[in-house]
C-alpha cells in the first residue's frame, strides 16, 4: 500500500529525551512506562514499550537517551496506563524491540523529515 508525501507529513515524528523509566507489571505486551521530554512545545509525555529482553534490568542507560516517537496519535490505553506517544524501534534478530534515536544530540522537540 502506498501513501502521498502529504499523507506522511501528519505523522508527527519527533525527538525527545528519556527522563525516567520504570517497569509495568501490568502489561502483556508492554513491559515498561518511558517518560520522555520533548521539549517546551509538547513537553514530558508518557510510552509503553516492550524493553525485554534488550533494555530490561538495564533501564538507567537509557535515561538521557535521545529516541523517536509518533507524538500526533490519539493516546491509547494499555493495561491500568495510558500512553500518550509511540516510541518507535525496529526488531533485532530476534523480533525484539531497539529503540530508534538520531546519530548525534539534536535539539528536543526536533521534528523528523
């Protein structure tokens, strides 16, 4: 299926900080609350992600970590919590998820083109 270029610019791509990271018991499929600053703009918005078994007992690195996220979708309940953006990753070998973040510091709030 194909999209127009117009239809890509709603996606809301944007780049924030991972300022907390705790684990959610409650999911089956996510299995921790990313809290993320994206800047004065939008500010600290709140993600479920799979983080095991790539990120799981080390959640403190990636606190300070620049990552990518889908800040224009509807929030969405998952569990007891409501995520606010979508975090985005790609799978590694084995189908499990490694966040996506730029090469180098870019401002917070930076949107993606």
């Amino acid at each position: 299926m194909s999209i127009s270029y117009e239809e890509f610019e709603q996606v809301d791509i944007r780049v924030g900080r991972v300022v907390e990271v705790t684990s959610y018991e409650g999911g089956t499929y996510s299995t921790h609350i990313i809290k993320i600053d994206f800047g004065e703009e939008i500010g600290v918005k709140k993600s479920l992600a799979r983080l095991e078994p790539n990120y799981g007992g080390h959640e403190d690195e990636l606190v300070g970590k620049q990552v990518l996220a889908v800040v224009n979708f509807e929030p969405k309940q998952i569990g007891t919590q409501m995520s606010e953006v979508l975090t985005l990753g790609f799978p590694d070998e084995n189908g499990e998820a490694v966040l996506v973040h730029p090469g180098k510091e870019v401002p917070l709030g930076g949107k993606f083109f």
